[in-house]
C-alpha cells in the first residue's frame, strides 16, 4: 500500500494521534495500590511570618537599571542592515 503525497501529513497525524491515545489509555489503568488521598503540609504560617519580617520593598524607590550595550530596535526591512 503506498501513500500518496497529498495524504502523507494526515496519515502522520492519525498514526500519531493513535499512539498518544494508547499511551493515555495505558497510563489511565495504572492505578495506585493505597487508595489514600494526598495531604499537602500547611505552608500558610511559615509564609506569614517570613512576610512578616521583612520590610516592604516598593518598585519605584530602586534605582534604575543601567543597560550596557545598544538598545533593540527591531529590523522592519530585512534588506536593509544597519
């Protein structure tokens, strides 16, 4: 059976569809062994007091940032180089 050139790409992507669909479906029927849910630890206190300790920073009292180098400017016309 030979593919014809304009249906090369959907065949690709049917084959690929259907390998995704069977990894998915093989990894939907791996099941944990216990059945007990997950119970993530309180991070809220630990958070609160380090934000707590700390003053607050605001943006515009920092001092600016010095660039080094020549700024971007972005080439509309890629036949023209500067």
């Amino acid at each position: 059976m030979k593919i014809r050139e304009e249906n090369c790409n959907m065949f690709l992507l049917a084959v690929v569809t259907v390998f995704t669909v069977v990894i998915a479906a093989s990894a939907s029927w791996v099941v944990p062994k216990d059945k007990t849910p997950v119970q993530f630890a309180e991070r809220t206190t630990r958070v609160e007091q380090a934000a707590a300790d700390k003053s607050v920073v605001y943006v515009t009292d920092q001092p600016a940032v010095r660039v080094v180098g020549a700024p971007f400017v972005l080439n509309t016309n890629p036949r023209e180089r500067y």
